[in-house]
C-alpha cells in the first residue's frame, strides 16, 4: 500500500517519492507471490509501480525540457544580435 500512496504522492506533489515507490512495489509484489496466496494486494502493490514510474518518468522529462530550453536560450543568444531598445524607450515623449 505504502508503494501506492508514495507514487501518488510523485505524481501530485514531489516526484522524487517515486524512487522509494518503485522497490517497495517490487518487495511487496515479491512477498505476495511467496505467500501463497496469504496475503493480497497484488493489484495495489503494481498500480504503485506504475504510479512511481509514471512520476519518475515525469520529473525526467521535466528536467530534460529545461535542460533544452537552456541550452537552446545560450545557442540563440550567441547567433542573434541584441535589439536596439531606443525605439521602444524613447525619451522624447
């Protein structure tokens, strides 16, 4: 259940919770399946996996898109010239 609730959490809130939902679905999902039939909760247990995955994946994402949009503002920075701000501020109103 923790494994769940922790990929929940990286999805709304704080991805990084994720990296603690993903072993812990794996453990439990483990535990289950040696019990014999004992215990349950298979179905949460893979439904945070996939919720930790999903906020994982989401973070990485996000941290690739700025790493694009920063290095592509240096790039674009480099090839284009400032534009002259006179026109737009001129003091002669």
């Amino acid at each position: 259940m923790w494994s769940l609730v922790l990929g929940i959490v990286s999805i709304v809130m704080c991805p990084l919770t994720g990296l603690v939902g993903i072993p812990l679905g794996v453990s439990a999902r483990r535990k289950i399946r040696e019990s014999n039939g004992q215990e349950t909760g298979d179905g949460l247990a893979l439904a945070g996996i996939i919720t930790s995955v999903v906020g994982v994946v989401v973070i990485g994402l996000f941290v690739m898109l700025i790493a694009a949009v920063t290095f592509l503002g240096e790039s674009a920075e480099q090839r284009f010239e400032p534009v002259d701000d006179s026109f737009f501020f001129d003091d002669g109103f």
